[in-house]
C-alpha cells in the first residue's frame, strides 16, 4: 500500500479568499477555514439559488484519491453504500461509519475508473477522515493521497445553472444526469450540490477555479455565502455533519437507511447499523413546524407535554415557505407524523407538530 499525504494547509484560506474581499464579503470561520457567509444578504442569495442561479466557494472541502488493484474493495468497506459494479461516472453518497454504527463523516464517492475512486469529505473533518481512513487502508492494495490542498471548488446551483456552465464557462454538461460526473481535462464536473436545486460543482486547480469565478462574476452571477447554503439546504432536508450527523448520531436514527446497504457483503459499523434497524433506534431525526412565527436554534429543548423528549438540531424561518420549522432528535416514540410537540426557546414554550423533513420540493434533474 503507498500513502502519501500533502502539505497541510497553514492559513486555511481557500484560494478564492481575496476574491470574497474584493466583493466586500462577510467572513467567518467555518470548517477550520475563513470563508464568505454572506454577500448581499441571506435572503437575496437564497432567491438568487431558488430562482435564478449562484455561485459557492466550496473549495475548503476535502478530496481524498483511492485508486489500485483493490480500490473497490476498500471503498466498499469503509463507506455504507454500494458502489460494485457501477458505471464510470456514477456518484454515490453515503456515510463513513465506526463499528459502534456512529457517523465517521457523510461523503460523495465519484466513481473515475474501474479502479479509480474520488472521496468528497467535509472540510471540518478533513484531517480526521484522512487519519481514520489510512488506519483503514491496512491490508488493501491500494494508493491513497489526501488531494485536498491541491483542489478548488466552485458549485453554480439553481434553475439557470446548465445554461450557466456551457454558455460562460464553455463546460458542456447537459449530458449529465443527477449524481453523475465526467473529466474535462484535469477538471472535474459533476451534476450535484448541496442547494436542492439543479446544479454543478466544478473541481480543478486552484489557477483554474480563479478564472471560472471571475468569469461568473463578471457575467454577474450572484456569489452566495455560506449563510444560505445553510438555509437551502436545510429547507430540503440535506443533513448536515455535526448537526444531523454526527459520531453519536447514527444514518439510521438521522433516517438516512436508503444509503446504508445492509445486503452488502461487509462494510465497517454494518452489524451495528443492522441492529439498529431491525431493533428501531432510540432517537430519530424529524421534522417539526412551530404553529407561532418562534424561531428553534440548535440546541434548544423539544418537550411533549412538558418533559424533554429530544433537541433541535437545525431551524430557520424558512425563506422559500415563510414558516417556521427545524429538523430535531427526538425520542423515537414520539416521531409519528402529526405528534404534538412544544419546543422551549429562551423562557417560553412554542407549540408545534412533527412534519417530513423536507421542508420544500427538490428540483433535481434526473
């Protein structure tokens, strides 16, 4: 087995950082990086998405490489979904988990080459992933490289992003199906996001992820932070790690099972996550909708009938439904559809319901 790790990055900044200065973006850390939260607004940035399209810096996310005689064999053991036999092109996402059944990390898996694999982890776990995954690598025939400082990455989400990506960046992709991807050159392009909108995410050097940005800027596509890549993904139900994921927070009790595939041969945490299932977990993850116009914060307590049953893991005043809604962990008996619940925030408590998590419609293209 060959290993070989890059350089660590030292300023955690993405190589888009002073394009976000440059547009007056505000910055905060997020991931163990400084990136753009917002730059004209959440809301506006959000509708931009919803209606029109926009553009992410999505570059602080991590790449790990798994290619060699048995890549197949040890991405099928360390990741929850099934990825034998798959076309070149497919994408798949799924979960890294430990033997207990907790959440290592959620990931993309690009299926490059038959014996080409291309892992997409999130930025805060990089170097946790990285170490956890080499521990795993013993035994395997393969050449594992942690790629995540050579990347950039740019997403370009929303109703007019097809049209966005050939037309300005002269990057054909309406041959792409959702969750599929193909090289041009030495830059990837896949057909997903994190928007629940259609869209695009563009990996490639950091030379060229500087040149297709300026050019979407100047074409005026609206750059969007980091703040309403939170709100659009959670009006869909896109998890997100260390709120609906996490090394206490299983995919079964998250609801995520269908990308848990228990009929595979092996995979690390299967026997756990099987019990689980077959047993039915303590806690689940739902969705609840607040009968006030009361905002829940992660963190804050879900009561029914005044006694803690569970905690608020994300909500908002969603932007595209005007109500007010969270995705929390609850007790599982409590998870049925239309259960009455009340959520403490600050001194008072606000009535609600459990509802689906999905908060509004996907519009993927399939």
């Amino acid at each position: 087995m060959a290993i070989k790790q890059e350089l660590e990055k030292k300023d955690k900044r993405t190589c888009l950082y002073d394009k976000h200065v440059l547009l007056g973006a505000f910055m905060s850390p997020f991931g163990g990086f400084e990136m753009p939260i917002q730059y004209a607004g959440i809301a506006p940035e959000h509708t931009a998405v919803r209606e029109h399209v926009g553009l992410f810096d999505v570059s602080h996310m991590g790449e790990v490489t798994v290619q060699g005689k048995d890549a197949e064999r040890y991405v099928q053991h360390i990741f929850t979904n099934d990825v034998a036999g798959a076309p070149v092109g497919k994408i798949f996402y799924g979960m890294m988990c430990y033997e207990n059944g907790g959440t290592v990390d959620d990931l993309l898996v690009y299926k490059m080459g038959e014996k080409d694999f291309f892992l997409v982890i999130n930025a805060a776990n990089i170097d946790k992933d990285w170490a956890w995954m080499q521990q795993q690598a013993v035994g395997f025939d393969i050449d594992l490289q942690n790629r995540s400082d050579f990347y950039g990455q740019i997403a370009v989400q929303g109703p007019e992003s097809e049209d966005t990506m050939e037309r300005i960046l002269g990057l054909p992709c309406k041959e792409l199906v959702f969750y599929t991807c193909k090289t041009v050159g030495d830059v990837i392009v896949s057909r997903t996001g994190y928007t629940g909108e259609d869209g695009f995410e563009v990996y490639g050097s950091h030379d060229f992820i500087r040149e297709c940005w300026d050019k979407l800027i100047a074409a005026g596509v609206q750059a969007c932070g980091l703040g309403c890549r939170d709100t659009l993904r959670f009006e869909v139900g896109l998890p997100l790690y260390g709120d609906e994921l996490s090394e206490e927070i299983t995919p079964i009790m998250a609801g995520l099972g269908m990308f848990v595939k228990l009929d595979k041969e092996e995979f690390i945490g299967k026997e756990a996550l099987a019990k689980q299932k077959a047993e039915g977990p303590a806690k689940k993850l739902v969705g609840i909708e607040l009968f006030d116009k009361a905002i829940p914060r992660h963190g804050y307590t879900v009561l029914k009938d005044g006694q803690p049953i569970g905690e608020v893991t994300t909500g908002y005043h969603t932007l595209s439904t005007d109500k007010s809604v969270c995705m929390a962990l609850i007790d599982s008996q409590y998870a049925k559809l239309d259960t009455e619940v009340e959520i403490q925030i600050r001194k008072k408590v606000f009535p609600g319901k459990v509802v689906k998590k999905q908060f509004y419609n996907k519009s993927y293209k399939k």
